[in-house]
C-alpha cells in the first residue's frame, strides 16, 4: 500500500487535535504507518467514548474516573476536564477514588468468602463487601446505582471476577438498565484491551443462566444460545 502523504499525516493528526484537543503519540505512528488501522481505531473511539449511548454525561465521565483511577492509569486525565464539565465536583470525584480505594480489596473478601464463609453463617462474606461500600458512599455526593455500576466497572478492568458478580447483581438489584451497566463495562476496552471485557461477559453469562440475577427477553435471549465460550477442535 501506498504511504500517506506528509501532508495526509498533518491534516490526520490536526483533525484528532480539532475533535479532542490533545494528540498522543500513537495517533501519529498510526496515521504514518498504518491507515487503515487509524481509520477503524478512530471509528471505535468515536463509538465507544464520544457518542452518546445509554450512559447520561456525568455518568459515563465518572466511570471513566473511577476505572482510570483503580487502573493507576496516568494516560486519559482529558477525562477529569470532561468530568467537570458534565457537572461533576471534587467531592464527587473524592468519593470515586474511595470507590476506587475499597474495590481494592475485594480480592481479599474474595478469598474470605471461598476459605471462611461457613464459620460467618449470619454474616456473608459478600453481604459484608457490599456493605462496606455502601458505607462509603453515607456523604450522598455519589449514588447508589452509579456507584454500583462504577464498581462492576473497576471489577472488569481489574479482572476480579468475585467483586464483578457480586457488584452486577447489586446494580442490578438498585434498578440500574441493563444496557446501561453494559456500557460501563464496554468502556473498559479502552484502557484495558477486550480479554477482560470478554470475561466479564461471561460472568454475566453464567450469573443470568444460573438465576442469580434477573434478565430482559434481550438477555434471555443472549444467555439461551449455546455455544459461546472458548474455541474448541473439533472432536475426531
């Protein structure tokens, strides 16, 4: 294939500048070696970070906030100015990094609750978890249902699967939609690749077809078809 022009690679590079305000080093590398891949990298930019979907502003800013935070993720502060300008405050942005903080932990509690959960009979371990956080949040400066969904979020970045089934089905139990907490998750795929996002799925999956959480005729639907998992030969 052709290689771009100098001047294809500047216009490229000043339109990311025009849509985002800043330019990484990659945008460049990518528009001077590999086109095509820029041209689908910035589709799915556009897709998954920019258009609005099921997430309200504020609300999708502060799951960014709360995953690139558990991620020690110094890459994506334009998130913080996007943050603000959706309306979010410090105090808002404080209690996800306490959200941040707790999720942390939630491999311990994972650990707990498969080594010790029959001598803590009238208190479960996962109950104690979920508890913990919802303490967190007594200031009122962040929401139940988002926090919920922030939570699952920084699960499936950090790929924990105890702290993601039990955050799934608590925002799910606080009335968060579906597509909504679905969006959250997707969001992950930026900052940490699709193989977390692939196994956050399953978990839902398997959390659905084992009747721990409800499901719309749409996920129904998703969790009756068989055949999704791993690639498998087939049998001689």
């Amino acid at each position: 294939m052709t290689a771009p022009s100098p001047d294809e690679v500047r216009a490229q590079l000043a339109a990311i500048r025009a849509a985002r305000g800043f330019v990484l080093p990659h945008h460049g590398l990518m528009a001077a070696a590999l086109p095509e891949l820029h041209a689908a990298y910035e589709a799915m930019y556009r897709a998954l970070t920019l258009d609005p979907r099921h997430l309200a502003p504020l609300e999708r800013e502060s799951v960014w906030l709360a995953v690139l935070a558990a991620c020690a993720e110094p890459v994506g502060t334009h998130h913080l100015a996007k943050f603000r300008a959706a309306g979010g405050t410090d105090a808002q942005a404080m209690a996800l990094f306490r959200l941040a903080a707790w999720a942390a932990g939630a491999a311990r509690y994972a650990v707990l609750d498969g080594a010790w959960a029959q001598h803590f009979p009238a208190t479960p371990i996962r109950d104690a978890y979920l508890d913990g956080a919802r303490d967190l949040l007594a200031d009122g400066a962040v929401a139940e249902p988002l926090a919920r969904t922030c939570l699952a979020a920084i699960h499936c970045a950090c790929d924990q699967r105890w702290g993601l089934e039990a955050e799934i089905a608590a925002a799910l139990a606080c009335g968060v939609p579906e597509p909504c907490l679905a969006e959250a998750l997707s969001l992950t795929i930026w900052p940490r690749g699709v193989n977390p996002f692939v196994r956050a799925a399953e978990a839902w999956l398997a959390l659905i077809r084992a009747g721990r959480v409800p499901a719309s005729e749409a996920f129904r639907a998703w969790a009756a078809t068989p055949g999704q998992g791993a690639f498998a030969p087939p049998r001689v």
